[in-house]
C-alpha cells in the first residue's frame, strides 16, 4: 500500500474519519465546529496509491459552500490551502492506530473551496450559469444546471438543461465534462474519431473552452433499466459485441491504458482498507486471481473502449443508442472490455436490492461473451473489476455500508469460482 508523505493510506482514511471537520475549520480560517453543527463529509474517494481525496458539506451556520480535502501529491495549486500535519502528532491525533506503523515524514493536506478544485481549472466556468448561457445557451435559457459526477482533482461532469422560449417548450441536455488541462482537445478528438467510425457516441458542442468539453445528450435509457427489469435477457449479447467491434482500427495509436485486472493490488489494499476485518479473505482472493490469470489467454491487442459497461451504454429497444465516457478508448484487450462488463453486472445486487434479475443477466451474457475470448481469464478479470468496486460501497455519513462492500467481495469471489 502507498505511504503518501509516510502515512499509509489506512491512517489518511483515519485521519479524515476522525478529524475531517478540523481540516475544514483550518482551512477556512476557523477555530473549529462545536456539537452538531459540524461539516458533513458528502464524499470520500480513496485511489490506491495516489492518496484519499473527499469533500464536506458546510454548516448552515457558516453557508451553502463545500470544502475539498486531499492528500495526494501535487495537489495544490492556485488558491488552494496547504495544511502540514507533522510526523509525530499521527498517535495524538489517531490513538487508535497504536499497531500502524508510525509516518516518518509530514502529512500534507491540501484544501480548496469548491468549485475551485486546483486540478479542474474549468470548475467555476462549468458551475456558472451565466457563462454557461453564454457560452452553450444558444440563446435558449438555462433551467438546470446540476453536478452529475464529481471525482476531486479528477474530473467533473454537469448537466445543463436549456429551454426554448415560447408556448411550446422544447428542451436540450448539454453534459459539461470538465477535465484536466490539456485533456479535453484528446477528448473531443476521441469523440469525433468515434462519429467518424459511425458509433453513437455524443457530439461534441464546439471546441473546448478552460478544459471544459460540452457535449449533446444521447437518446435512450440507460441499460441498467433494461437490467433492472430482466437482467438484460431480453437483449441479445451480439449487439454489444458489434458495437466493440465497431471500435476504429486508429484507436491503437492513442494512449494506452491499464485495464482493472492490471491494477488488481492497489484495489485489494483499498478493499482491504475499506473491511479490514476481512483483509485476510481479500489477500486470497487476489492471489487466487492472479493465478489464474498467469496461466489465461488474454488475446490479441485490439481497439477497446476501457470502461464497458451498463452505466456507459444507452439503449433504444435492442440496440445501443449511446456510448458514454469514451475517455479511455485506445489499444487494449477484448477481454478487457467484457469483463468490465460482466464484473459491474454482478455486483449490482449489492448496490441496490431490486436488481433481482441480476443474476440471469449474468449467466446470459456471461455465457455469450465466453464464447469469444478465454472463459477462464474473462471470470477471473471480472472478479479483478468486482474487486476494485469494493471499497467504493464506503458510503461518508450513512451508516450500514458494510453489508453493500461484503456483497460486492462475495460476488467477486463468486465470479472467481466460475473460472474453474
């Protein structure tokens, strides 16, 4: 497990637990909260080997705002607040980890008002509604502009919602990806490579602006639905496999990179930060899966799309009418793809209880996508995938989380055991 400036990542994961709301009081220049009325940690993302990001809720008492906290490295930046916790005070402030080893060096703390993320220049273009009409409206007005995703330092997506004037209404979604610099103009080269090929993939609204990509909504409803209602049964498996196929041959020359299964130690630390009351249970199952997948044929180097499945996949009756997050297109491995698709789908029981069909979904697909790649190695990456959703069951604030993250490492090791 990575030590971000000497602290493992279990004791910035304690350190945020614990002392989140006196970060928050620190870095905007408080001297604390007292009883209830204290910040709210709305969301936690912990990437293995990076370091621990999350973002609080301000008290009424001090206004409708939210802080970003985050110990990875170079995190600073612009009018960010960088908090140093030196060395020694780890066994003051967290006397519960008297059995961790003790840091070396200083924890930096790097803190931001939202949405001035130091990493995503284009927060506050993205979150104004006067720029957004002015640069997106086309002279239609803003109804809604609300926060899809959000991943601290990462990337952000916003939905604006644009009403035509007049007696009859007519409405449009623009999806504001808000991006690193110097990744967006990649993003939308990506998009128009896909357009070009035919894939459904959403247009791109003109050139970005401050890393901010606009986007036009896609048709369809999302195949989580489609799941929900029967696990998919009723679709036929050929149809995602047509539209991988579909994938251009010049998506080999971009960036490769790494598939779940080739990250598989740093989510099983996270899995096992996130339940370290079966840390044991999870260091097997990695073990486990890692040897299977040493003796398994991954298959040749083929265009993939890196993040396949039913969240990223619009459909319309039986085909697929769009094809979302393309943002890690390149050269990768089919088997890849499938898998992701395969490892999302069974952990869906344990994210929400309704998806009861889940199951059949799995074995109808799981039965078709076998027949195209090595069916041992396709079970084993789909238990690496439902290893890495593990941790992200930790839900800040609710409680009862733990049955969701225990559910998603069964299924894991349930896929594993398909793989012989």
């Amino acid at each position: 497990m990575s030590r971000a400036h000497g602290w493992s990542e279990t004791l910035q994961l304690a350190l945020f637990a614990a002392h989140g709301s006196d970060l928050v009081a620190a870095a905007v220049g408080l001297d604390g909260f007292a009883g209830p009325d204290r910040p709210l940690q709305v969301q936690l993302q912990h990437r293995p080997g990076a370091g621990v990001s999350a973002l609080y809720e301000l008290p009424p008492s001090v206004g409708a705002d939210f802080v970003g906290l985050s110990t990875e490295r170079r995190a600073g930046d612009g009018g960010s607040v960088r908090i140093e916790i030196p060395a020694d005070q780890a066994r003051s402030l967290l006397p519960g980890a008297a059995g961790a080893r003790r840091p070396t060096e200083p924890l930096v703390v790097t803190a931001w008002r939202h949405p001035h993320d130091p990493r995503l220049p284009g927060l506050p273009l993205a979150s104004d509604p006067d720029r957004v009409t002015g640069l997106w409206g086309r002279g239609e007005r803003l109804e809604r502009l609300e926060t899809v995703a959000y991943r601290p330092l990462r990337r952000a997506v916003l939905r604006a919602v644009f009403a035509t004037p007049g007696p009859v209404v007519d409405r449009r979604d623009a999806y504001l990806k808000v991006l690193r610099p110097g990744q967006a103009a990649a993003l939308q080269a990506r998009h128009l490579l896909l357009l070009a090929a035919g894939l459904p993939v959403p247009e791109p609204l003109g050139d970005p602006v401050d890393d901010v990509l606009a986007l036009a909504g896609a048709p369809g409803e999302p195949l989580s639905r489609g799941i929900l209602r029967d696990g998919g049964t009723s679709l036929d498996p050929a149809v995602f496999l047509a539209l991988l196929d579909g994938l251009p041959a010049a998506a080999l020359e971009l960036e490769a990179r790494p598939a779940w299964s080739d990250r598989l130690g740093r989510y099983a630390d996270a899995a096992a930060s996130a339940l370290p009351a079966a840390a044991d249970r999870i260091e097997k199952l990695r073990a486990r899966i890692e040897t299977v997948l040493r003796s398994a044929d991954r298959g040749p180097l083929v265009p993939s799309h890196g993040d396949f499945y039913e969240a990223n996949l619009l459909m319309d009756g039986p085909r697929v009418s769009g094809l979302l997050d393309v943002d890690a297109v390149g050269p990768g491995h089919r088997v890849d793809d499938l898998a992701c698709f395969l490892g999302h789908l069974a952990v869906l029981p344990g994210v929400d209880s309704r998806y009861v069909h889940a199951g059949a979904g799995l074995e109808h697909f799981g039965a078709a996508f076998g027949r195209t790649v090595d069916p041992r190695g396709l079970w084993a990456r789909s238990a690496a995938v439902a290893v890495s959703l593990v941790a992200g069951a930790r839900t800040p604030g609710m409680p009862g989380w733990e049955p969701s993250a225990l559910a998603r490492l069964a299924a894991a090791e349930e896929l594993l055991g398909r793989a012989g």
